[in-house]
C-alpha cells in the first residue's frame, strides 16, 4: 500500500502523524503489507517521519516519484533528476519574475533567502532550506524537482501556462495550493508505484493508494484500488475508487476495513 504524507496521513501543522494511524500502518507491516509513503516532500523528511513511528526500514516514494529509496539505504534504487538545460529555463524563469523558488539538490532545498516561503517549508517538512544567493549558481548540481511557492491565486494560472510550456519535457504538477513543482518527465507517483511493485515482485492489483490531491491523481491511477481523503478536490475523488469517511482517523478506518480485515475490494 502507497500512502501520501500531506493531507493525507500528516493533516496538521506540527509534522506529526497521528497515534492511531501510526498504529495501523504497524499493523499492516506486521500483517504482511509493504506500507510505502508517497509523498512530494525529500526522502529525508518522509524517513524521519517514518522513524518517529518504528518504521525505520519502510520504502519511501519521495519527491512525487522522482526517487524511491528504502530507509536506511545510502543510495536509492531509482533516481531521476531534472535535465540540466530545463533546470536552467525554469531557474530563469523564477529569476525574471521573481517568483520563491526551492531548488533541491539530493535531498537539501536551495534558497536565494529565507524568506516567508522558506520559512512555512522548513516548519512543514521538518528541512531547513539553504540559502545561497543566485540560484543560477546551484546549475551544475543535479536538481532532483524545482518548486515555486506562492499565494494559491498566484500560483493556479501560472501552473496551466507552466504545464502548457513544458508539455512533454517536465512532469508541472501542483502538490499543495501554494506549491507548484517540476521534475523529470517520467517523474509521478504512478509510475513509481508500478516501478517499485514489480521491483517486490507484486501485481498492479495487489496495490492499494491512498491521497488527496491533484498530484497523488497517478498514484490513484495506477493502484489496484484507490483511496481518496475525504477533503481531496472532485479530480482526485474521481480519480478513486472509494472515499475515506471524514473521521479522526480516515487512513487507520481504510486499513481497518480493506487491509486488516482482509475484506476483497
């Protein structure tokens, strides 16, 4: 099972996942599940959260399918990074507008400063960005994904003409209202999933996802049943094959019902 972080198993401003839902993905490794988090977030984030709730060894999806590494393991098992001219163009994109951008690196955020936007990042994923001035100078290091935050009201039209711009060459998608991200093409949550369920030797239906956003819509894809959080957009929730009741704990009631008790969906 492939389970999203924000919005989703974190839904509170102190990076926390909850006690009763920490128990249930316990109990759904101890059952036999590979539990996987697929998050937009660094693979370093997801692994701290994950450590916090004894499950230091889990596989991590991080950086919306750009990376699938274990916890624990140096390097990860798949890596796609952002060609260096296209890293460029959206770099002096941000520049000419001045828009916020994060560029990461590996697992570390780059800054121009810490401005407000590095600051809410840093007090959501736990990741203290690095400022370095001109982003133009971080071109030579590999970018794993680019993001630009923004008012939501800013950042909509500039995703559809971001989208339409890179058609093809960049996988734009927003994962927050006040995020939009670039990567790599072949880079969604999708198609990681099948990449890492073949890898465990699993069939697309053996798969579960879970999600709430316009960037966990691959994810629900390709899984051979979908879940969306109850607050998810109509896309998302079209996208699913069942909605999580709007509980204390909607990702512990999933498990509960299609998971722990073994119920066929």
């Amino acid at each position: 099972m492939a389970v999203d972080l924000d919005g989703t198993l974190v839904r509170n401003e102190e990076n926390r996942i909850e006690m009763e839902e920490a128990e249930a993905l316990r109990q759904a490794q101890a059952a036999g599940v590979w539990v996987v988090v697929a998050t937009g977030r660094p693979h370093k984030s997801a692994e701290e959260l994950l450590q916090r709730i004894g499950m230091p060894d889990a596989y991590v999806i991080s950086f919306n399918g750009a990376m699938v590494k274990r916890c624990g393991e140096e390097k990860p098992l798949r890596h796609l990074v952002v060609p260096q001219e296209l890293a460029r163009e959206v770099v002096e994109m941000g520049v000419h507008r001045r828009l916020y951008l994060l560029y990461f690196s590996g697992d570390e955020p780059y800054v121009t400063h810490m401005g407000k936007w590095g600051w809410i990042y840093w007090k959501r994923t736990g990741l203290k960005p690095t400022p370095v001035g001109d982003l133009r100078g971080m071109l030579a290091a590999q970018a794993t994904k680019i993001i630009v935050m923004d008012e939501p009201q800013r950042l909509a039209p500039l995703a559809t003409e971001c989208q339409q711009r890179w058609a093809g060459r960049l996988y734009v998608t927003p994962s927050r209202p006040d995020i939009l991200e670039f990567m790599h093409p072949d880079a969604n949550k999708g198609t990681a999933l099948r990449w890492l369920a073949e890898h465990l030797g699993l069939r697309p239906q053996e798969t579960l996802a879970l999600g709430d956003s316009h960037n966990d819509i691959p994810l629900l894809e390709a899984a051979g049943f979908a879940v969306a959080m109850p607050g998810a957009d109509v896309a998302t929730k079209s996208a699913a094959d069942w909605v999580a009741g709007d509980t204390q704990a909607p990702v512990a009631d999933v498990l509960s019902r299609f998971v722990l008790a073994r119920q066929e969906y």
